[in-house]
C-alpha cells in the first residue's frame, strides 16, 4: 500500500473511531424500575466526574485521566428495587458486562456515597478523548475491572 493510501486510510479511520465512540451504549437490566439503555450522550447530560487513575495492567503500568458519570448515578436512576429484610439496598451486586464477554462485578456498598462511595464511574473519555463507555474503579492496584466497551449492567 502506498504512503498516500496509508494517510488516506488514517485520516478516515480518525473521523471514524470517535464516531464509534460516542454511539455506545449500555444496557441497564435485571432488578430496576426502569430498565433500559444509557448512550454517550445520555452520559454526557449526568454530571461529569473526572479520575485519574493508575493501575499495573499485563502489559506494565497504565495511567490516564478518565472522565464519566458516576455509577451511582447511573444506577440510581434505573432504579433498583429492593428485596424484603433489612439493609435490602446493601444485597445488591452490579454485573458490568463487556462486548468480548469479560464480565466483573460490584457490589452497592462499594459506591454508595453512605459507605464506601468509590468514584466509580462509566468514562466516555480518556485523557480528553472520546473512549466508548469503560467502566473505572479508582483505587483498584491492577485494572482488572477496568473493563472497555460496556454494554451491559445487570442488577442482581
């Protein structure tokens, strides 16, 4: 392939990528009142919270500055429904589900602002850049639940 085809090819893929970026979308299910779907753009309206992270990866350390909408926010306004008993809020888990089928999972006391409040958030950006929607837990030593290309949260 020539040079000037290469260029041709990098400048479109540049115009493309972002454009892929800002179509994500989660999906939102399990036990919510209001189950459905959170694109970029409906992140984008939520208040924006910005982390800068650092964690080792298989490949070395990785640092950058990630910008989303709290989970908690996310989640809240699904909401949630709560089993009988108490401290029912507290039983749920969040399973965050990739494109690939990497899957982790949170529980409500990680990121409730009333315990642990984690500034965990779905980032639609790194480092200023449009990233897809990626889930981020600051304080995690390795990025194992630093999971790229969310579509999906089931509320258990």
């Amino acid at each position: 392939m020539s040079t000037r085809a290469l260029a041709a090819l990098a400048f479109l893929v540049c115009l493309v990528v972002p454009a892929i970026a800002e179509d994500a979308a989660v999906a939102i299910g399990g036990q919510v009142r209001h189950p459905g779907r959170a694109t970029v753009a409906d992140l984008r309206k939520l208040p924006a919270t910005t982390v800068t992270i650092s964690f080792m990866t298989d490949k070395g350390q990785e640092s950058a500055t990630y910008t989303g909408a709290l989970l908690w926010t996310v989640l809240g306004n699904a909401a949630p429904i709560d089993g009988p008993g108490k401290n029912a809020r507290l039983r749920h888990t969040y399973l965050v589900t990739a494109s690939d089928g990497c899957a982790v999972a949170l529980s409500e006391g990680e990121i409730d602002p009333n315990f642990e409040a984690k500034s965990v958030i779905l980032a639609y950006e790194k480092d200023g850049k449009p990233s897809g929607i990626r889930l981020i837990v600051p304080g995690d030593k390795h990025g194992g639940r630093a999971v790229r290309d969310v579509v999906k949260i089931e509320v258990q």
